[in-house]
C-alpha cells in the first residue's frame, strides 16, 4: 500500500499534524491525469455515495406524485446539517410522503452545525431522527420501498431490493463488478459500497458527463439529480460548507463523506476528482481541493476564493492570531 503524505500542519515552525491520503484525477477518456497513492486501493463512498443512492427514489414517480419542492426533492441527496431551512424542509417532506419519522433507522440527533444546536439545546428540544444528517437519504428508501410495495421494516438490509438496486447502480457507474465491491455498514445503519479510488473518481466523472452513461434512462435520471443538487446547494449540506460552496458553481458536481472522502467532478473540463485523507478529518478538504483545480488552472477564481474562505492556509488560534500553518503536497 503506497499512503503518502499529502498535508502537514505546523505549529511555530514545528510539525504538529501529519495527513496521508491518496488522490486521483482523471480526463474525459477516464485516463489518469494525476495521481497520489495507490489508486487502486477499495475506499468506502460514505456519504458521497448519497447521488448515487438518490436513483431509485429519482427513477420512480414519487417527485411528482407528491408534489415535492425543489428543496424537498435535494433531501434525497443531501448531508443536512441541522439549520431551520433543513428541519422544515424535512418535516414538510415526511409529512407529503406519508413516513413516520420513528421508521427511519438511523439514530436520533441533534443539529449537526453549532448555532442551531445551541439554539436546540438551550429550547429544551429532544434530539430527533429527522435531525440525522443522513434523514433525506432514509425518508428517499421508505418513500420507494412503500411506492412499490416492498417491506419498509427492513429497508435498511442488503437483501432488500432496494440496496441491491444501490449496489447495481454502484457498479454500472463505478464499473466495478459487484463481486469486486466490498460492502460495509454505514453510520446511520444502511450499506455502503467501497470500491478503488479510481472507481470511484469514474462515477463521478458520469454525473458531470452523462453521456458516458449507456443507459437512457439512467442518464435522464443522473441529470436529474446533478440539477437539483446544484439549485439547492445550502440543502445538501448547509452555508459555509464545501459542498455547497462547490454546488454554487454550476459546473461542478461534489458530495463529500465520512472520515475523508470528497468527489467532485467537473462538467465543461469532464474531469473528476476522487479524495481519501486517511486521517479521515474533513477539515483540509477545502484545501486540498482548491490546490487541486488550481494544479488544473481552473478558470472560476471566484470558486476557489470561496473555498480559501473556508479553510485558511494559516492556522488561528481562539483570538485569531496566527498561530501556524498548512502546506498541501500534491
């Protein structure tokens, strides 16, 4: 296994953090253009997976049928961080499709993000199911196994047709053979899929370029899902977070996961862009990512300015004094 480093962080000159990782960047032809590490190395998708477990609840009638808003219909897809526009959003969609919020498997939460879980706290408010991160994802399976008359009491098991719907759709994208694909229990209590780190920079590429999608209908409906994340960023994750600072620029699509990952690809380029900071911290995305599109001379400053806002390269203490800093290998 080939884990080089690809960040320290200094304190006074002194390494206080070393991160390594593995990166992969590939061309419209799915050539490697870049790359640092073993890129054949399997990595879970964690909740960058999240587009790619939209499609059942895109493919069916459900949007329609009910009515559903723009901001509603990004749940599916979205890492919701807790903030007013996200619980009202959820509960109104809950309420449409008719899901209790006790049938969600994942764990009961409090908003993900600091203000609204003071706010929270200091009202007295219980955590609920409705608040985990990974809610839109859930209430996306109940909404499809009740459409199609398939038990909801067990959606969240790997023998239920719809996680085998997620696996097939995992490997068309990815092309990887399902025998090849490692499954894993995820946090919030369904699969998830690894793959290599190639791979998975593969399916993301087809979500900027559709037309490396051979089936039809598929293409209608990974378009379909790209649209609505990119409408309703601050839905998929929240303000003041990288995938919907990423989301903003309508010519990239970028979902981020648990412990490092972070996919993104982009459409007029047809590149993507497979992370894995093995220390898993999500702090250095921003970085990493924005020395990535400059290493690539993407044209949108304004989007990098944006992701520099989030993550400085100096490091601040609590009173903002500079305190240390950051340097990106690639």
């Amino acid at each position: 296994m080939n884990f080089p480093v690809i960040a320290k962080e200094f304190r006074n000159g002194n390494v206080e953090n070393i991160h390594q990782g593995v990166i992969c960047v590939l061309d419209k032809n799915k050539k490697v253009v870049f790359k640092k590490g073993d890129i054949t190395q399997p990595f879970y998708y964690r909740s960058a997976m999240k587009p790619i477990q939209a499609i059942p609840v895109f493919s069916s009638n459900i949007i329609n049928k009910y009515q559903l808003t723009g901001e509603e219909t990004a749940l599916f897809t979205a890492s919701q961080r807790g903030e007013d526009y996200h619980e009202k959003a959820l509960s109104s969609l809950a309420e449409k499709l008719g899901i209790e919020e006790k049938r969600l498997v994942c764990n009961e939460s409090y908003p993900l993000n600091a203000a609204p879980k003071e706010k929270y706290i200091a009202s007295h408010k219980s955590r609920r199911k409705l608040l985990h991160n990974c809610a839109g994802k859930h209430l996306g399976f109940l909404a499809n196994a009740k459409e199609k008359d398939l038990s909801v009491d067990n959606y969240h098991e790997m023998s239920h047709p719809l996680q085998q719907d997620v696996l097939d759709y995992v490997s068309i994208l990815s092309e990887t053979p399902k025998d090849r694909i490692i499954t894993g229990l995820d946090g919030c209590g369904v699969p998830v899929h690894a793959v290599p780190l190639q791979n998975m920079a593969i399916s993301y590429l087809k979500f900027a370029d559709i037309l490396l999608i051979n089936n039809a209908s598929l293409r209608v409906t990974v378009n379909q899902i790209t649209q609505v994340m990119n409408n309703f960023p601050n839905i998929v994750a929240s303000h003041q977070f990288i995938c919907s600072t990423l989301l903003e620029d309508r010519n990239i699509i970028a979902k981020g996961g648990a412990q490092g990952v972070y996919c993104l690809a982009l459409r007029k380029e047809k590149i993507s862009i497979a992370i894995k900071v093995l220390s898993g911290t999500e702090h250095l995305w921003p970085l990493l990512v924005a020395k990535i599109l400059e290493k690539f001379q993407y044209q949108n400053k304004a989007t990098i300015d944006r992701l520099y806002a989030l993550k400085d390269i100096n490091i601040s203490n609590d009173s903002g004094k500079i305190a240390g800093h950051t340097e990106i290998y690639l």
